[in-house]
C-alpha cells in the first residue's frame, strides 16, 4: 500500500461544502463516543461498531442533513471510534499510559475518508466526491496502481486529497551492494560509515524567531475575535512551512540513500524517550529542588525533535521495503563508547566530539560510532572486522 497526496483547488462553495462535511462528522463521531461513555455508566457493558452502524437509518430520519454525506464516510466515522477504544484497551492491558478516547473538537477534527466507493478521478482529471461535486486537483506525479480509499484532509487553509493504492513492488538495483552505518546526531543530522556527513538544517530553529513573535502576537488577541483567527493562522503556516521543509530534506536524502547502498544500519532508538524532560532532583534532608538541568535538556530536546530522527528512519524503511532493498536497527548500546579499531570501551561525555585510543585510531566520534553500528549488524566483532 502506498499513499499519493495532492492538493485540491476547490471553489468557495466546494470549500464551504467541504467544511460543512467535516463538522457533521466531528458531530457523529462525538455523539457516538458519547453513547459509548453512557451505556458503560449505566450498563456496565460498552458497544460495537456494528451497533452503531446499524443506528445511521434512524439518525438519517431525525437528522436529514446526514442523507447529504455519502453513507461510508458516516461509517468510516464510527470506525474511527471504534479503533480508538480498541487502542485504549491495547494500552491499558501493555500497561502504557491509557489515553482514553476524547471530545473532537472541531478545529482538531480534519478529514474524512471514502473507505471504497463514492470518488474516482475522471477524464478530465478532476476528483468526483459523492454528494460534493468534481473538484479541480493538482496531479504533480501520475497515480499508481488500483486506488483503496480515499482522505479528504484540511490544513489550515490548503485542502488535499490522500489516495491509498494498491502497487506492486519495483524493485532496485542500488548502486553499489555494499551496508552502510549511519549514526544519527543534533549538529550533523547522520554521520555515514565511509566518513560522509548529512547536514542539519535545523528548519525550526532558523524560524524560532518569527513563531516566537507571531505566537505573542496570538496571546494578544481576544478570544472568538476576527484577529485571533487570523493569528492563529499565521502560526499554523509557519508550522507547516517548517514541517514541509523538513519533510523535503529527508525524503530527498533517503531517496539518496537507498537508492546508493544495498543496506541501510540505524540504531533502534526511540525519540521519544530521549526527548523527555528533565526528572525534577530534591535535597532529601530540606526538601528544596536543586539543579536539574532542565533549561539545556529543553534545548537538547528540541533539536532532537527539529531533526526528525523518526521521519528519516521511516522514509528510509518505506522506501527501502518499495525498492527490494533493506533497512535494519541494531542495539544502540556503547557504539559510541567502543573503539571501532580495537574494540577497547573509550569513555567519553557527549562534549567530546573527538575519539582518541591508543591503539591509534584517531576519528570524529560519531565516523566512529557509524562504522560500529556497521559492523554489529554484520555480526562480527571490532577486531574481525578492522582485520578484514
């Protein structure tokens, strides 16, 4: 399965019908959530999508408007439902924090899906929505393969289509067959195992200043007011222009990377814990909190999350499964540590961006980190592999 996305021009009344689609279905699905809620409370039993399906009839006679959206966009909505509960239970019985489903509110709730029928692309190249109309879309890339589904979704003010195909693999032949370690860091967004940098572009940080500014400007503006929307905009686009730019760098440089090497290496690590906050630290005997470094671990936190880690891994892990190539995580532990010449453990704070060891080996710490994560998916220790 693959996913193409386009943007949609729509008139003001498809943009109007559009959004008045996306409220109903925020509607629908609060209603069934809060159903969900109640019969537990009173009943000590919850419900089933299948239930609730089979409500939509009544609904549409007491609701008319529900008769102007296509019937499995209403169905789709219950699904969502109902995969939110199944994710809480899945959470509480792995013992990770529960999340129990919430209230959708209406400017969180952005799209909606034709699960299989209702939408096609016809001849003149515009996209026929069921009960919307046909609507002008932008095709930057030919579709592949046989189209599944369908997700209408809004961004602030840009509507886009997300088109699900069913596509045969096309294998590859890389350039070269070799295995590549990559070692992921903040300065330099991955350093490679032949001595090769990726650059960070730290797209956040070079717009730090102008959400800083435009978010104050937000604080400022009355709530329900014409200003405050049009605020709230404007710190929404330079989001996305940062999440776009972002997005651009890494798929541009996985292309690369799968496209070169026969086999990927990462480390399987997880952003997500690394990106936490300090642990607050109190003296025992006063009570008082003491020094946690929270202010540096905010701005570590930060520009872990600003090199998007995760996207890069993915869009490489993707892209690898398409081309017939292979993306594979090893154990994190002490490939910094370790010597990659000798195999000695070599301590060092993370402010020393030099490996220095006495067998000689002199290298930048993370050219020394990349070529151990190479060589502990080969399988072979640090000597083998220098000897070889």
């Amino acid at each position: 399965m693959k996913t193409f996305k386009y943007r949609l021009m729509p008139t003001r009344k498809q943009r109007e019908k559009l959004e008045w689609t996306l409220a109903r279905s925020c509607e629908l699905y609060n209603a069934a959530l809060q159903e969900r809620r109640e019969m537990y409370t009173y009943t000590g039993k919850g419900t089933t999508y299948n239930a609730q399906a089979n409500q939509l009839p009544e609904i549409k006679e007491i609701r008319e408007e529900y008769k102007d959206i296509h019937s499995q966009v209403l169905q789709d909505v219950l699904q969502r439902v109902e995969k939110a509960f199944k994710d809480f239970f899945r959470r509480v019985k792995k013992g990770d924090t529960p999340g129990y489903p919430r209230f959708q509110g209406r400017n969180h709730y952005d799209s909606f899906t034709y699960p299989q029928a209702g939408f096609n692309i016809d001849e003149q190249g515009k996209l026929f929505l069921s009960k919307i109309g046909h609507i002008k879309i932008k095709l930057h890339r030919p579709i592949q393969g046989i189209i599944k589904t369908c997700t209408i979704k809004r961004e602030g003010d840009c509507w886009y289509v997300c088109l699900a195909c069913e596509v045969e693999a096309m294998p590859r032949t890389p350039y070269t067959d070799e295995a590549v370690g990559i070692d992921l860091g903040v300065s330099k967004l991955a350093t490679l195992s032949t001595g090769d940098v990726i650059e960070n572009p730290k797209h956040y940080r070079h717009a730090e200043k102008k959400l800083a500014k435009a978010q104050q400007a937000l604080s400022t503006k009355k709530r329900g007011s014409h200003r405050r929307k049009k605020a709230v905009k404007r710190v929404a686009l330079l989001h996305r222009k940062v999440r776009n730019q972002r997005n651009d760098y890494l798929h541009q440089w996985s292309r690369r990377l799968v496209n070169t090497y026969g086999t990927i290496v990462f480390e399987d690590i997880a952003p997500a814990n690394l990106s936490r906050k300090a642990k607050p630290k109190q003296d025992e005997e006063t009570g008082k909190y003491l020094p946690n470094g929270a202010s540096a671990k905010s701005g570590l936190n930060k520009s872990i999350l600003d090199a998007g880690w995760h996207q890069f891994i993915t869009f490489c892990q993707y892209k690898a499964e398409e081309a017939g190539t292979s993306v594979v995580l090893v154990d994190p532990r002490y490939t910094s540590q370790v010597c990659s010449s000798c195999g000695s453990i070599r301590k060092k704070e993370l402010s020393q961006r030099w490996h220095s060891c006495e067998c000689g080996c002199e290298l930048d710490r993370d050219h020394n980190a990349a070529i151990n994560i190479k060589n502990l998916w080969l399988g072979r220790s640090h000597r083998e592999a220098q000897a070889s």
